[in-house]
C-alpha cells in the first residue's frame, strides 16, 4: 500500500473533499489525524472507519488558530510517533462577495482559514519534516487561485495567497527533504459555504448562476480530487515539488 507506515493529518476531514481524502489514505495504509472544527460528523466518520479495520483518530480544532493547529500535529506526533503528510484542505467560501460589498468579518475569517491556517500549520511542521529529514505537504487552493473570476473577493486573495505559500515552501525547503504542492479543484460536490454561519439566499443564489454559467458540464465528486492529493503526497511524485495542479475538468484551459 502506498502509504504504509506513514502519518498524515488532514483538515476539514468531517466531509468533501476532506472525508474522501481520509478514507482514501486510510485504505491505502496511512494513519491519519481527521481535524475538523464540527464535533459530531468527524467523529461519526472516524468510528465509521475505525469499524472497517483503519488506523485514525479524530481531533476537532479551530485550524485557523496557533493552539488548534498545535493540537492536531500533537496529536500526531503523540499518537503516532511522527507526520509524514500534511494535507491543508480545510477552507470556507464568500458567496461571490465582490471587494466593495466584502463585510470585514467576513474577510477576516475567510483569509483565517483558508491562508493564515495553512500558513500556522505549515510553520509548525516544517521543523518536525526537517528533524525526520523528509515530509509532504499538499494544499488545497482552488481554481480561484490561478484567475480572478471564480470566487468572491476573499476567497480568491485567500487561494492566490496559498498557491504563494505553495511555492515559497517548495523552493525554500525542496533541498531539504521537504516537497510542497497543491491542487486546484474547480466545480466539486461539496458543502462547502461560510465556516460555521448560514449562506444567504442571494448568495447561494450567486454561487449557482455562477457555476451553471461557467463550469464546466460535469461537477467533479470529491474522489477525484482526493485521487489527486493522495497522488502528490505519494512517493510517486517524489520529483514534484512547487506544482500547482489544476483538477478542473479543463475549466482553466476554456
């Protein structure tokens, strides 16, 4: 199994793309941390796949504050005994929320979790990767990360700002054992919306003409994207580092 003997931690794991990644790891051998801020469906899919014979544990973190991203690398370097994979996949919407209409809470949190999380976790792994003399991180970006007109306003900065972080940490520590990369979904069947509030009828209604008028024709399952992750963070990409892979069903090459 490809990830045999290797620990990762995955965020936003309790649904999307984060639960097909944990249960795509998990089946190929990893033991994996599932982090995820909402209580109840991680833990209801880390004893779903703790019945099946997996090798995880559930840690329920705020991803985009110091002590929840301690809590979860703790958790598996205590439990575990090392990291080996990093998947920065949490992340929250802004319903297409152009510049001038962007409340500055909801800028905040957007930027919060989808950029200054993975940075946090990013800093707080590097070291551990570094004294192991190896490590992989992926990070969920986004096809709004690669143009402007596929998010709202903070969403897009957010996703640019990840793919920059991407890169950073690849040239800056490749040499060092440490491969750093990132994918850009387009179109996926996910739930994903404001963190812990309620979209908006408008909004929502913005996300759908949205989508409908520029996508492409088929939404992507969150297996496939997850078959992409757990590819970068494969020893089968073991020359790749600083890649920003677009899955988007050929959205960015329209």
């Amino acid at each position: 199994m490809r990830f045999e003997q290797q620990v990762a931690v995955v965020t936003g794991a309790a649904s999307g793309i984060g639960r097909a990644l944990v249960q795509r790891l998990s089946s190929e051998g990893a033991a994996v941390v599932a982090v995820d801020i909402v209580e109840e469906p991680l833990q209801a899919l880390v004893t779903e796949l703790q019945g099946q014979g997996a090798k995880l544990c559930a840690c329920c973190a705020d991803v985009a504050s110091e002590s929840g991203v301690e809590a979860m690398l703790t958790t598996a370097t205590s439990t575990y005994g090392r990291l080996d994979i990093l998947c920065n996949n949490a992340g929250i919407m802004d319903l297409m929320t152009p510049a001038a209409e962007v409340p500055l809470e909801l800028w905040e949190r957007v930027l919060a979790v989808n950029l200054y999380g993975p940075f946090l976790a990013c800093r707080r792994a590097i070291p551990i990767f570094l004294e192991q003399g190896s490590g992989t991180i992926v990070n969920t970006a986004s096809e709004a990360g690669l143009r402007g007109g596929a998010a709202g306003t903070p969403y897009t900065v957010s996703k640019h700002g990840l793919i920059g972080l991407t890169r950073s940490i690849a040239f800056h520590y490749g040499e060092r054992g440490i491969r750093c990369n990132a994918v850009c979904p387009g179109a996926v069947a996910t739930a994903i919306g404001l963190g812990q509030g309620t979209p908006s009828q408008s909004g929502l209604e913005r996300v759908g003409a949205f989508i409908h008028a520029s996508a492409p024709s088929r939404v992507a399952s969150p297996d496939e994207i997850a078959a992409a992750i757990a590819f970068l963070a494969s020893k089968e990409a073991s020359y790749i580092n600083g890649a920003i892979l677009p899955v988007d069903g050929g959205w960015l090459a329209a």
